[in-house]
C-alpha cells in the first residue's frame, strides 16, 4: 500500500509516518510538506511541494490513500493566506487524490468544525452540526471544507472518504510549535512547567478535551488500512477543568468574567503582544465536549495516554526544549 501524506512534517504528520512506516500492510509513504525536512523514517521519502500551488500529480500516483494534514493557524493577521492553503490548498489535495484513483482520502478536520456547544455540556456525537463559529477564520475554513466534502463524497462514491474531528493535540516534540501559533512572548517557554505560571483563568466554557499526538496518528493509521468512511470524534479522558490544568502547571485557577478574558486577549493581540485573535479563544470557549463511541466501536481505537498526560507532554517539552529536525517543530523555526 502507497500512502501519501500532506503537512507531514507537522505535529501529527510526524506521529503518523511513523505509525505508517511500522506497519506491514504499508510499503512506500510519500510525505509532502513545504520543505523536506533533515529527518528520516523507513518507507518514507519526502517530497518539497506547496499544496497551493505545486503540481501534485507526480507525488499522488500510484496512491492507495492519501491523509491531508497540511493546514496553517497563521497568519490569523492575514486571513486571505490561511484561507488559501487551507480551504484552495484542500480542494486541489481532494481533486488530486481523485485524479490518482486513490480508493481513501482521510482528513483532519476538528472539534474546531463543530457549532457551539448544548448548553447542558452534554458530549456530542458526530452528527453534532459542523457550521463552527464563523467569525473565527479557522473555523470559517473548517466549516467550508466540511460542505466541500459533502459535495466530494457525492461525486466519488468509489472513494473512502473518512473526516477525523479531533480534539486538542499535544506532544512534546511539538511544544515549542504551539507555543509560537498560540501564546508568543507573554508565555515564555522557561516558565512553562516551572511552578512560575502564577495562575490559570477560570471561565465558564474553558474545559476542554486532550490528547496525545501519538493517540490521534493511531486512528489516522487505522483509517488508512480498514474499511471504514465517515466522521470519527477522537479524545481522551479526563476532560481537562481550569482547576486540572492548574494542577498540571502548579498554578491557581481564579475565576474571572468571560468577558474580561476576551477583551483582555483582544487589547493583547492588538498590541501584536500575542498572536491568537479573540475570535480564536470565542470559538474556544464554544466548543462542544465530544462522545467518542463510534470510534471505539467502528475504528477499534482507543486512546493510550489520558488528556492530562497529553497536557503534561507539551509542559515537558516546553521545560526541556526537545523538538524534532523537521522545519514546523524545530525549535528554531518560523512559522
């Protein structure tokens, strides 16, 4: 089996060659990325293209699967770039895959793709409604490729065409990655699992679901080699409170207003003091917890490690800098 991988030297792309290439139903992985990375992986060979713009019919013949991971939080500051790679760089990666007769196409969509939340928290499954919230251009992009994909399924019924809806992802090779996309210089990495942080905001919508990088690159590898299609939720457990990431960091939940937490993000990131928007952390606190049953059944995964172990990963990778030599999550990388 040939497996084609975009964004592969990415915080997933990275797990999931891995998980490929110890496989034995895999012979040859093709991992595409914007710049080949000075890493190897048995099976692999890693080709330099751009899904916006470059010729992807040389890298995808002879594809059983493709997985399409290549996606950009930044530039949130130009939103016209994001919407390129990420909404013009999919269609081109969908219609390539089909030109290549791939019988599978799997791709990373989000908890980010899902509407808000029921107000009673309950978790959702996969027929949740995936409009995301739209003043957030993340979720604006993940939405739209949603309905892309609804039609694409229509016009390729021969085709496989699985949706993965994970929830936050974390590892520590990817730590100072996330730090650059997410918090910036009011978040220096010398002080992330430390005891320095003094506290972590308490408000209502902040709990979230985690998991470990590895755990998601293990459905992605089961959704290559099984015949399933479809949307699949993935998270682990426990679901992670302001009091547990606290705990995590050696900090104090304190609660604070909604409001106060937004506008504060807001007057930070127009003062370029950090690189998320406020709209970024509205979709956050929005977000709906996810029922990760058809996954277990139908996928046969289970997550290894639990949500907090998963957060404990990135604080440790923070703390000792570890990184990986593929140029997103070197620590000397830009983004």
């Amino acid at each position: 089996m040939k497996v084609v991988v975009t964004g592969a030297t990415g915080n997933v792309g990275t797990s999931l060659v891995q998980g490929l290439a110890a496989d034995e139903a895999v012979d040859e992985i093709v991992g595409v990325a914007r710049r080949a990375p000075a890493w190897s992986v048995a099976k692999t060979t890693w080709t330099a293209l751009d899904v916006r713009s470059d010729d992807l019919a040389a890298a995808f013949a002879g594809a059983d699967a493709v997985v399409h991971l290549a996606w950009f939080f930044q530039p949130v500051r130009r939103p016209l770039v994001t919407w390129e790679n990420n909404v013009v760089g999919s269609l081109r990666v969908f219609d390539a895959a089909a030109a290549a007769g791939a019988g599978a196409l799997v791709y990373a969509t989000s908890v980010g793709a899902y509407s808000p939340g029921p107000e009673d928290g309950h978790r959702v499954d996969e027929s949740w409604p995936t409009h995301s919230t739209p003043t957030a251009a993340y979720g604006r992009e993940k939405a739209y490729v949603e309905r892309v994909l609804d039609t694409f399924e229509l016009r390729h019924p021969e085709m496989r065409v699985v949706r993965m809806r994970p929830s936050f992802l974390f590892k520590a090779e990817a730590a100072a990655e996330q730090r650059r996309i997410f918090a910036g210089p009011l978040l220096p990495a010398r002080l992330v699992g430390r005891k320095w942080v003094p506290l972590v905001p308490a408000v209502p919508g902040l709990s979230f679901q985690a998991l470990h990088t590895d755990d998601v690159a293990e459905a992605y590898r089961l959704a290559v080699v099984n015949e399933v299609r479809g949307p699949f939720n993935l998270a682990a457990d426990p679901v992670i409170t302001p009091e547990e990431l606290g705990r995590v960091m050696g900090a104090r939940a304190v609660r604070l207003p909604k409001g106060l937490l937004i506008g504060a993000t807001k007057a930070a990131f127009g003062a370029h003091l950090v690189p998320a928007p406020s709209e970024l952390v509205e979709l956050f606190l929005s977000l709906p917890l996810l029922d990760t049953g058809r996954a277990r059944r139908d996928l046969g995964w289970a997550p290894a490690r639990t949500g907090t172990e998963a957060v404990e990963s990135v604080i440790e990778g923070w703390r000792t800098g570890v990184d990986l030599p593929t140029p997103p999550l070197h620590r000397a990388a830009m983004l």
